[in-house]
C-alpha cells in the first residue's frame, strides 16, 4: 500500500463534517479533502468495497479513495486533535475526547507505553523523559545520573501516547496547557513499580517526566560508599537520642537514599520512627511514613505539629524548606527528639549561616545541631572493564596538591555488563562533621562560611572533592566524574581547581 502524504490534508475539512468517530474506527473511512466538486476519502485494509458505493451515493460527487494504513490512520488522527486541543481559540468538543480516548487504548500505543515504562525499570532509570516538540518525540533514561535518548518515534503519535499516560495516572486528557501531576503504578511480574507524573507544556508539545519510585529502599550505607571512618562518625551520631542531623547538597545527589539507609539502621522494637516526606519515595519497614498534601494544608510545619503528639523517638523531615519547619524541628530536637532532615547547601559548613538567615537563634543551633554531611553522587566504574592507565603530569599534581599520592588512574572503557557505558551504579562522595565545643563558640558568634570551614578542616573534616580523588585513586571512579560533579558546581571555592 503506497504511503499517502498526511501533510496534505486536514482532519476537519472547511465547510464540510467529518465522519462521526465510531464510523472512523469500525471501517477505517476517513474524509481527507472535501470541495464542492470532489471529495478525498482515506481508506485502510479493513474498509469494505460495499460501504465505498454508500459514500460515492452518499455525496452526490466525485470521489477519490485514497489507500492508507491503520497506523497512518491513528498517526494522522492523534497529531491533528492534538493540535485541535492546544488551540486556545478552540473549544474541545466530546468528540475530541472520546476520539484521543479510543487512540490512547488502541493496543500498539498501550504496548509502546507499557514498553517505556517496563524498559526504564530494566535498565535501572532513576527517571524517563519524553518530549515533543514538532515532527519527532524523543524518548530518555536517565541513568546513573546522567540522561541517555533510547529511542525516537514520530511525532504524531505523540497525543495518543500522551493521553495513555495521562488516563493511566487519572489525569485530564484534554488539558494540554497547564501542568498536571498524577501517579502510576506498574505491574512487572510479582512486583508493583510506583511512576511520579509530571507533565508541562513546552513549545511545540508537552514534556513528560515519569520519576521511577522504588517500593522498598535498596543500599546499605556501605553499599552507598561511606568508607569505615565515615561510617564509624556516622552511626555515632545516630545513637544519640536527641538532637538534630542534617544532609545537604543539591536535588538529585542522594540524600533521600542516605536518610532511608540511616533510618534502617535505627529501625528496633523500641523506638517509634515517623517520616514526613514529598513524595513517599522508599517503604521502609518499621517506619510510620506520611506524605505531605499541601493542596488539604498538610505542610511540612503543619504534619510536624500532629507528628510531635504521637510521642515519636526519631522524627525524619524530608526537606527543611521554610522558617517554620526549621525552628519547629530544631525545638523537637531540643526537646528529646532525634531529628533527621536535610537542606539545599553546597556543602557542610554553610548549613550553620543557612539556619541563621532562616531565622533560627544561633544557641539554638549550637544546642541541638549533632553532626552534618554534605554529598554528591559521582558514577561508579564498571569493575568489569575498568582500565588502568598512567596519570598524566597535570593529573599527578592536581592529585597531590590535595594530598593524594597516586601515579596512576582507572578510566571506563564500555561493554556488555554496563551497557557500553562503563560506569555500573553510583556511589557518594561525602564530607562530614560533628559539632564540639569549638564550633559552638564560632555559631554563638555567627561565624561566615570561610571560617567555619576553615575550622573544620584544621579539625580533620575531609572535603568533597578529597572524599572523591580519593576514590578515583582507589579505582571506584574516575577523575571526570569528580570535575563534572563536585569541582565544577564549586567554582569559585578556594579547593575548586580544574585540570
């Protein structure tokens, strides 16, 4: 069957009416082009050669027939109602929908879909992007960290694949020019995979994030790359029975993980743990865990208030975003709570002046604050193909100005255990420190960032960037990934170099 150019022709034509939509679908007749002289029919393999005489009766003109495929067909259909839908002069009809409805349950479109999704679960994607922005939609993984295009599809299936999402997390299918948030669950084998939605309109189209939720946190803190003194500091803290811990480092770097790790630890008959999060990423066993609703008034500062009733042990903050939050959770800590949160800093010693500026009385901080870590995700290399290579002089003196000593590096290569991506999973890389006696002086007199870290590392704090050539040295990664993930997000810090 000769492939008819689509461009050509308008879904509705001027002056004329399109073929009622059950019509469309059971004989796969659909009017292209219609004038007062002629009239262009496109016809698939199931239309009937009876039902071609009714049209020719029917129109009382002229008409050509012409051949296509039931792919073109649903191709042709989901790319014009979507551009009917985006059309702000143009009201949406009940056609319309019941139309994109039926193109979003049509069995290739619920395979792609499902392929999408059950794909990103395989490769371990932590997130799936699929964007359209004219003729083409491109879809991306994003694994360990970094966003990778897997595969590209017309653009004009696009409508139908996003309908299908949008009925399967229960949101709007018309609704193209406002962003929607929904949720999906997918069923892979015994096992059920949680999908966060997230849809904005972009030009030209729609971008689709689909946030890939575990049902149960994975990783010890070994496992996640915490070496044994950090460990050891780590798990001091956590016997404490009151005071205040703090994660910080941007979106993306792991601190939900590492919170979930260190309250598995904690975990025993003894002790009532309560989360309050947003979004519920990870179930971990033995922890009460409530997921803000800020669209009912169920804020951070709101849900702590109720959490603080329940007579909890340990309280797990997901983000200390406001003023209210931050001193309702430093009052709980200074009332016999342990608190775990996190905060959005670019490293340890600049948390103390960010709960200053927050509001937050410096004696209440040098009272209740126990310890903070700052970390960044860096790659890790695939032991598989791993190679072993001679550090360049340039290397070998960046190495040693940080007082590492090592004359040769490890570089991915790329084979069939990681994908050809030469990197298998990703680690932290940390910098840690508790408070003492010393550091309170400097909070009571708020101390800037440039003396508190200064007093740090004369304490023995290992930086970022020292945790992390540090690991490069020991073959887990690889010095591109310390630049991309810790020295260029520092530029400008006095331990920023670049090689």
């Amino acid at each position: 069957m000769k492939p008819m150019n689509m461009k050509d022709y308008a879904l509705i034509p001027e002056g004329s009416s399109q073929y009622p939509i059950e019509f469309i679908e059971a004989r796969g007749f659909i009017k292209l082009r219609e004038d007062e002289n002629l009239v262009e029919i496109g016809f698939t393999e199931k239309s009937e050669e009876a039902v071609k005489d009714s049209l020719r009766i029917f129109h009382k003109k002229p008409v050509v027939f012409i051949p296509m495929d039931a792919a073109e067909l649903s191709a042709f259909l989901g790319n014009k109602l979507g551009e009917a839908a985006g059309d702000e002069k143009k009201d949406v009809t009940t056609d319309d929908r019941v139309l994109l409805d039926k193109l979003a349950n049509d069995a290739p479109i619920i395979n792609l879909v499902n392929s999408i999704c059950i794909d990103g679960i395989r490769y371990g994607a932590s997130d799936i992007h699929l964007e359209s922005a004219g003729e083409e939609l491109r879809i991306r993984y994003r694994q360990d960290g970094v966003l990778r295009t897997v595969k590209k599809v017309e653009g004009s299936r696009f409508p139908a694949i996003s309908s299908r999402i949008k009925i399967m997390a229960n949101l709007n299918i018309l609704e193209r020019r406002q962003p929607q948030d929904g949720r999906i669950t997918v069923k892979l084998g015994d096992d059920q995979v949680d999908f966060r939605v997230s849809i904005v309109p972009i030009a030209g189209g729609e971008s689709i994030v689909l946030r890939i939720l575990g049902k149960k946190a994975s990783g010890s803190l070994e496992e996640l790359g915490f070496n044994g003194i950090q460990l050891g500091v780590l798990r001091q803290l956590l016997r404490v029975p009151y005071g205040l811990i703090l994660l910080t480092g941007p979106t993306g770097s792991g601190k939900t993980t590492t919170l979930n790790a260190m309250l598995r630890e904690l975990v025993s008959d003894s002790l009532k743990i309560i989360t309050i999060e947003d979004p519920v990423e990870f179930m971990v066993e033995g922890v009460n865990q409530i997921q803000i609703n800020e669209q009912i008034g169920l804020s951070f500062d709101v849900l702590l208030r109720r959490v603080l009733r329940q007579d909890p042990n340990v309280i797990m903050i997901g983000e200390i975003r406001d003023s209210a939050t931050a001193e309702i959770a430093l009052r709980a800590a200074l009332t016999g709570h342990l608190v775990l949160s996190t905060l959005h800093t670019n490293d340890t010693a600049s948390v103390i002046p960010r709960l200053i500026n927050m509001g937050i009385e410096p004696y209440l901080i040098a009272s209740v604050l126990q310890g903070a870590a700052a970390q960044r995700l860096v790659r890790r290399i695939c032991p598989q193909c791993a190679e072993e290579r001679q550090a360049t002089p340039e290397e070998l003196r960046f190495l040693k100005a940080v007082g590492i000593n090592a004359e040769k590096v490890y570089q991915e290569r790329g084979c069939p255990a990681c994908g050809h991506t030469g990197f298998s999973g990703r680690i932290v890389a940390v910098e840690l420190f508790t408070t003492g006696s010393g550091l309170e002086e400097l909070i009571l007199n708020r101390a800037n960032v440039s003396v508190l870290s200064a007093y740090l590392r004369k304490c023995g704090m290992r930086t970022l960037l020292e945790d992390g050539l540090e690991k490069t040295a020991l073959g887990i990664t690889i010095l591109g990934e310390v630049e991309r993930e810790i020295i260029l997000p520092l530029e400008g810090n006095s331990n920023a170099k670049t090689f």
